[in-house]
C-alpha cells in the first residue's frame, strides 16, 4: 500500500468550500474548539451529550472508511492503517 501524502494531494474547491482529499470531504477544526464543544453538549445534555458526540464520531470515521475502501479497495484493516497514517500528518 501507498504511503499516504496528505499534504501534496489535498484539494480546496472554493465554491463549494469543500476540502477534500482523493474525493473525501474533511474538515479542519482544531482540539481546543472540540473539547469545549464536547464540554458545553455534555454539561447541557448530561451523560446523552457524551452518547451524542461518540455517535457523530464514530459516523464520520466509518462514512471516511467506506469511502476508501471504495476508491482504493483496502481491506479493513488497510483502512484503518491509512486512516492512522493520515492522522498522524494532519496533527
């Protein structure tokens, strides 16, 4: 498998405001604007706040996931490495 240069093949569609990458929508946002969002939901909602973020996660990492496992026919273990290895150059 490819090792994955995020930076060199990420794409910004200005009309649409889409950042993508290889046909996969991200969005930016940094861990300090997470984490007083999961606070605020959390503090507001009580233990159903923290049920809400972990659903919304956990949804847009396997909505990323099938995608690659469409455009590149990865397994899902391949996945979750690519996955990983993406990461790690977005942080």
């Amino acid at each position: 498998m490819e090792k994955v240069s995020l930076l060199s093949q990420i794409e910004f569609h200005q009309e649409t405001g889409s950042l993508l990458f290889k046909d996969v929508r991200y969005m930016l946002i940094r861990p300090e604007t997470l984490s007083a969002l999961q606070k605020g939901i959390e503090k507001e909602l009580g233990p159903r706040g923290a049920d809400l973020i972990y659903e919304s996660g956990f949804t847009g990492g396997r909505l990323s996931a099938e995608r690659y496992r469409e455009l590149f026919h990865l397994s899902s273990e391949q996945v979750l490495h690519y996955m990983l290895e993406m990461g790690g150059q977005i942080g």
